[in-house]
C-alpha cells in the first residue's frame, strides 16, 4: 500500500512571513517616541505663539496701568510732638562720716582712739533729722538739716553762723533756745542741747575738764572776795575802840581826827574787796557760760537737705576710723539728659516732660528745668566747643546739649544711678481729636486747607479744615462750619 502526501498551503504574496523577535514589544516602543515627538511639537509651538506678538499687542502690554487712588481713614487719637532722650540720675552731693575724736560727756572724759561699735543704718537707707547713724567709742553720730557744715565743735559762749543754724534746727524739733542771742551759744541753746541727747538716749557731751576747771578755779576766787567782804562789813568802827596810843602826828588815838580817819580807812576797803568781788564774780560768769553742754563736730553731720541717703558703708563695729564708716548722698537727685545738638532749638524751659525708668517700669511727670551749652566730651579747653567738661554718665563721646530735668515731686532716692528714656513734649492736644495723615492735607491758592473724601461709591468731596498739632506724620483737623468729617472715612493721600 503506498504512502500518500497530505498537500501543503503555498505562501501567497499578500502574507509576509512572520517575523523573527516579538513583535508586541516593538510596536509599544514605536507608539511612545510617536507620542513624545508629538508633545515636543505642540509645547514647541506655544513657545513660539508667546514670542510672536503683534505691534499693537506690545504697545498694550508696555501701557501704563490705569491710575488709582491712594486712601487712609480719618483716625481720633492724641497727638504729642515729641523728642526723645536718654538721661541719668545722680546724686546732688556725696557726704562722708569720718567722726575723728572721742568727746567727753557725763558718762566719759573722752579722748582715745575712735572705734566703730553700732552702725545704725544700711546701705540705702533714707535718713531723716535727727537720725543717729552709727555709733563710735559709744557715742552717737546725728543726722540733722543745714547747708553751713559742722566745721568745728560748737561749745558754750561762742557765736556764727554755724550757732545761728543749730539754733534754727533745736527750735524746729521743738526745743527750745530760751532768751539766747541770735547766734550766740548761751544757757537756752546749752539745755536745748541737754534736751536733744536725753531724747536721743546718750549722755549729753561737755565741753572737758578744762572749763570745769576754769569754773572751779573761779568760783574758788569768788568765795574768797566774798569772805574778805563779810570780814570787812563785821569789823567794829575803829573810832568806838579805846586806847591810848599815838598816831604817828604825836595826837591821841582816840582824838577826833584819828577816829575819822580810821573810819574812812575802813570803808574804803570794805568798798575795794565788794568791787574785788563783783569782779570775781563777773570771771565765774564767764567761766560758767564757756563750760557745759556743746555740740561736737564728730557727733553731727549737717545735710543740705532731707531726707538724705545712705550711699555706701565701709566699716564694720570693731573697725578703727581711719575711713568714712560711711557716706550719705543729699540735695536730692539730679536728673540731666544728652540732647542732640540738632534736636536743642526745638526745646525749651518750662516743656512737659515724662520720665521712663525701664527698671521699674515708673513714669514720671517733670518739666524741662534748663537748656545747656553744647559739649564736646575730651575736647580741650578753647578748642571750640562751648563747654569743655568730662562726659557724664551714658553721654558717650558725642557731643550733647545737656538738659536739666526738674521733677513735678521730689525724685524716690531709689532712682539713683538709673539710665532712664526722657521724652520731650513740645506740643500735645488735650484728648484725643481728629487726624489724618499729613499727605492728606491740600493747600488751595486761598491759602485755606482741605482733604478730598473719598466715597465707597468712588465719589469724592473737599471738607475744608483748620490744621492743628502735627506728630508722628499726623496732623490734628477740626472741620470747617457747615462740614462734617468722621473717623473712619477714607481721604484721599495721593495717587
């Protein structure tokens, strides 16, 4: 039996022959380059649609864009015109207590090296008239009111100045100075100043043994002349005593004209030894006002004014003082600002003034006291500057204009030292009161003055104004009779 050939289909032309890799995967890669060249294309095409303008579309794009107004709302605050400054607290003058002598009194001759054995009082203190501030070789140290310094010790029997001003002080704490002379040391100051230390608790300082023993010795003569005195005054007449002797002239003792002599003999001594004795009692007087109770110069301390501050203590009880134990500040505080030499034609006598303490966060009322001359800190003298002094405090090397600042209250003494912000108040308005920015306001040709309203609507109107104080770039408005202006609305500012 023979094999039969199955037939084969031949290839036509119409069917190429199939090829040899996988032909899914190149068909994607052929769609995704035709799609990036397509994008490529379009993007292309934008670009260059944005580079190619028209004459007429670069002349609209160059205009300018149409013009609009500026506005800022009518606004009811207080305006100040202000300057600024910076000042700093010192004080008025520095005293040191540096007693140098032991006095005597009741309960001490005195004398001795003096030694610290209280301190009554801290640094910063405020002192008061007759304060005690420490206590040396147990003797008190006292504060009290008065510009003549304690220059010496003020004993009985003396007069000046410095007698008058104690004087004043006993008086005004109520102690009185009885009948003495203006000035003059005499008993009413001495049991002032007995009353003064018995208030105070420390026995009354003395004048020494010396004038003690001045009164002693005097007093000594005294009793003697008096003595003499009574002698004379008890002897009998000499002319009732009889006897028989001679006088020198060869007459009788008892004749008549020896007991006339021997009488006036008698008298005029008798008259000698009175006036022996009024004069003895004359140098016992003086002995006597020249002793006794005094104000020494180591137990006091005359401050220029009170209440004063204790600046600084440097000892310690047991110390010798052979330094200020310690040192008071007093005539209150001085408050000077650095005014900058362009800013000083703006600033006069008598402006208002708030003073800022950035420590404590107190502000103060003062006034402008006084304006200076220019100062130039290091320059020497003549070298054109008005004033030549060191800078002070917080000055700088700048020149300044200084300021004197006088407080409407005494300055706290706390404030010493303090650096503080001074701010000039030239003009202000009572309350608060219309304003607009100082752009806002129009000059016409008139010379009348106006702002330009603008409506929500974008309607304007002109409200003529009376210009009043100008601070911080406003300026205060009162609108014209018949005219209103409102916070809030908006003028015109510019364009």
């Amino acid at each position: 039996m023979e094999a039969v050939e199955t037939p084969q289909p031949e290839a036509t032309a119409a069917e190429p022959a199939a090829p040899a890799g996988p032909a899914p995967h190149r068909r994607r890669r052929l769609i995704i380059v035709i799609a990036l060249v397509a994008a490529v294309t379009a993007g292309g095409g934008m670009w260059a649609a944005t580079l190619i303008r028209s004459p007429e579309q670069a002349a609209a794009d160059t205009k300018a864009p149409p013009a609009s107004v500026l506005t800022a709302p009518v606004v009811q605050r207080v305006l100040s015109n202000t300057t600024v400054l910076r000042g700093v607290f010192t004080a008025g003058q520095s005293f040191p207590v540096q007693p140098g002598a032991v006095s005597a009194s009741a309960g001490g001759p005195g004398g001795g090296t003096p030694i610290v054995t209280a301190l009554k009082v801290n640094g910063g203190d405020a002192v008061d008239s007759g304060q005690v501030l420490a206590e040396v070789s147990g003797r008190p140290v006292i504060a009290l009111p008065g510009p003549i310094p304690a220059y010496r010790d003020m004993a009985p029997g003396e007069s000046g100045g410095d007698i008058g001003q104690l004087q004043d002080v006993l008086r005004g704490m109520g102690y009185s100075t009885g009948g003495d002379d203006k000035e003059y040391f005499g008993a009413g100051t001495k049991a002032a100043v007995t009353r003064l230390y018995q208030k105070l608790g420390y026995p009354v300082p003395t004048t020494g043994d010396q004038t003690a023993a001045a009164v002693r010795a005097a007093q000594q003569a005294v009793d003697q002349a008096k003595q003499t005195v009574q002698d004379l005054e008890s002897q009998p007449a000499r002319g009732s005593e009889p006897t028989a002797t001679a006088t020198k002239s060869g007459a009788p003792a008892n004749a008549p004209g020896a007991a006339a002599g021997g009488a006036s003999g008698g008298a005029a001594a008798l008259a000698r030894a009175r006036a022996d004795l009024t004069a003895k009692q004359q140098d016992l007087a003086r002995a006597q006002a020249k002793d006794g109770p005094q104000l020494p110069a180591a137990e006091v301390v005359f401050l220029p004014a009170l209440p004063a501050r204790v600046g600084a203590v440097g000892a310690k009880v047991g110390d010798r003082v052979t330094t200020p134990v310690l040192t008071l500040t007093a005539g209150g505080l001085n408050l000077t600002g650095h005014l900058l030499p362009g800013d000083a034609p703006l600033v006069k006598p008598g402006m208002n003034v708030t003073v800022l303490s950035e420590t404590t966060g107190a502000q103060l009322s003062a006034k402008v006291g006084s304006v200076g001359t220019l100062v130039t800190p290091g320059s020497p003298a003549g070298g054109g500057a008005a004033s030549a002094a060191p800078a002070a405090p917080g000055a700088g090397t700048d020149p300044y204009v200084p300021l004197v600042i006088t407080p409407d209250a005494p300055w706290d003494p706390a404030l010493e030292g303090q650096d503080v912000r001074i701010t000039v108040v030239a003009a202000s308005t009572q309350g608060e009161v219309l304003a607009v920015p100082s752009s806002a306001i129009s000059s016409g040709v008139d010379g009348r003055t106006s702002v330009s309203v603008a409506g929500a609507d974008g309607t304007r109107r002109t409200v003529e104004v009376t210009a009043g104080v100008a601070a911080d770039g406003f300026v205060e408005v009162r609108p014209a009779a018949g005219t209103e202006l409102r916070p809030g609305e908006q003028v015109v500012v510019g364009r």
